[in-house]
C-alpha cells in the first residue's frame, strides 16, 4: 500500500460532540407524545437547542473504473467495515447509525447519533475502542 494509494481520511472526527464542551448548558428536559422526559441542551446564545448528538467519521473513496461508485473496490471495502461493526455500534446505549455516500464527491461517512443523556458515557472515554479501530481499519483500505 503506498502513500498515494492509501485511503485519506478527512476532518475524521467533525466537531459534533458539541455537547462535551463548555459552551452548552442544559436546558432541562420537554417531553414529547409517546416519549419520557428527555434532556436537551443549548449552544451558547444562538437559540439552538438539541436533544441529539452525532459523531461522524468520514473518508473519500476511489471511484472505479467506470469513473463512478458503482464499481468501485474502495468503497465496496468501506461498507464491507461498515458492516463489520455495526453491531457493536448498535450496542451503544440509543445508537442509531446511517450510512451516507456521494457519488460525486466521493465522500463515505457514518453517523451514529445517540440522545444527549446517553452520549456522554462514550465521549468520556474519548470514542473508544471503537473509534480508533474503525478509523484504523478504514485508513488501511487502499483507495
């Protein structure tokens, strides 16, 4: 695997863990129809108020030979990962997981969003291990 075959990983890790940091103060919990209390959470002053958080890792595949994604091995070795562990990411307290892929900018990110009360468990301990082994793994594909 040489340097410029190797997979790039992008921005792997977005700013989304916004609710780790200072700047949010909760504002308490609203309920809605069907649903417990639930715990949300504000952006400073901006008038943003969340009840979810995301964390996203993202890569850019190599189209195939038909210059799309359809043929294309990298990204067929992505989902091939993707797979692998979406089970134990299922395994995290309220996870939900999604899958996006541009065909046009090449880009295959996965999102796992988990409510506000339940994602700080994970982000203690710095995403880990799942994280550094997805990301690994996804920086060993060639493409």
């Amino acid at each position: 695997k040489t340097t410029s075959t190797t997979m790039k990983i992008q921005a792997a890790l977005l700013l989304s863990t916004l609710a780790i940091t200072t700047a949010f103060a909760p504002i308490g919990s609203t309920t809605t129809p069907n649903s417990s209390t639930q715990l949300r959470a504000e952006i400073g002053e901006t008038g943003i108020a969340f009840e979810n958080v995301a964390r996203e890792w993202r890569c850019k595949y190599t189209a195939g030979p038909s210059g799309g994604p359809g043929d294309s091995d990298s990204l067929k070795e992505c989902q091939a990962l993707l797979s692998e562990y979406l089970p134990k990411l299922k395994e995290l307290p309220g996870a939900k997981v999604t899958r996006q892929v541009c065909g046009g900018c090449l880009d295959f990110k996965v999102s796992i969003v988990q409510p506000l009360e339940e994602h700080g468990a994970w982000a203690e301990v710095n995403y880990e291990p799942l994280e550094s082994e997805f990301l690994e793994k996804l920086k060993g594909i060639e493409g």
